[in-house]
C-alpha cells in the first residue's frame, strides 16, 4: 500500500476528509478526460472536413492534433484507473476506520511510533540492566543483614 493512501493513524473525521481530496482530484481528471474528448471530436471533425475540401496540408494538421490529444488522453485515463484504485482501497480503510469503537487504541500502531521516536529496544542493555539491579539488591540485602547482626 502507498504511504499517501494509507489512513492508518487518522480519525474518521481526518481520513473522510483526506478521501474526500482524492475524490475531488478524481472527479477533475474525469472532467479533463471529458474535455479531451470533445477536443478529439473536433479535430476529427476537422480533419475529415479538410479531407472533404482537398486540403490535404489541413488534414495532416488535424490528424497530428488528434494523435497528440488522443495520447494525452491515454496518459489521463491511466492516471484515473490509478486514482479510481487508490480511491476504493481508502473507502475500504475508512469503513475500518468507522467501525473501531470510540477511544480504540491500535497497539501496534503506537508500538511502532515509540520504536521511531525512542528507538528499538536493545536487548543486551535490558539484560544489564537487569544484572545491575540484582546486584544492587544482593548489596541492599547485605547492608541490611549486617545491620541485624550489629
């Protein structure tokens, strides 16, 4: 999963709106796409027009145009079949979203934002750790024993 669409960690609130971007961005590339359509059409009507005059210097032009608009229309509907993916795979997070109870904690999520901030545990300096506080208690446990005996 792409980081930019990944709402893990966001509110449902948060993650509505951030779905409600990716919608918008599809909804102006659909309308691009429309645009180059009716472009297409254009030059394709002009191109057969020049074809119907004789001039051929005319349809050429128009065929390039076509061929540049159709390309770029290609261009388009690839970036919309990414953007129309990315879209229902963050609804689907969302419906999770919206489904956790109220004051949910997801674990390993905040596991893994200490690891970042503290960084991993470091088994080696636990184990030390761990030696040194018994020691500290054999001592504790020896002063308090010589203080009975005296």
């Amino acid at each position: 999963m792409d980081e930019n669409t990944n709402l893990a960690g966001l509110d449902p609130n948060s993650a509505r709106e951030y779905v409600l971007q990716y919608i918008v961005s599809l909804k102006q590339l659909q309308k691009k796409r429309e645009q180059l359509r009716q472009e297409l059409k254009l030059w394709s009507d002009r191109s057969a027009l020049a074809a119907e005059k004789g001039r051929e210097d005319l349809k050429e032009q128009a065929l390039a145009k076509c061929r540049e608009t159709s390309a770029a229309d290609e261009q388009l509907a690839a970036e919309e079949r990414g953007l129309e993916s990315d879209v229902q795979d963050m609804k689907r997070q969302l419906e999770m979203i919206r489904r956790q109870p109220e004051g949910a904690i997801d674990t390993d999520l905040l596991l893994a934002q200490l690891e970042q901030v503290v960084g991993e545990k470091d088994p080696t300096a636990q184990k030390f750790r761990s030696f040194e506080a018994e020691q500290d208690l054999d001592n504790l446990k020896r002063g308090l024993d010589a203080e009975k005996e005296r």
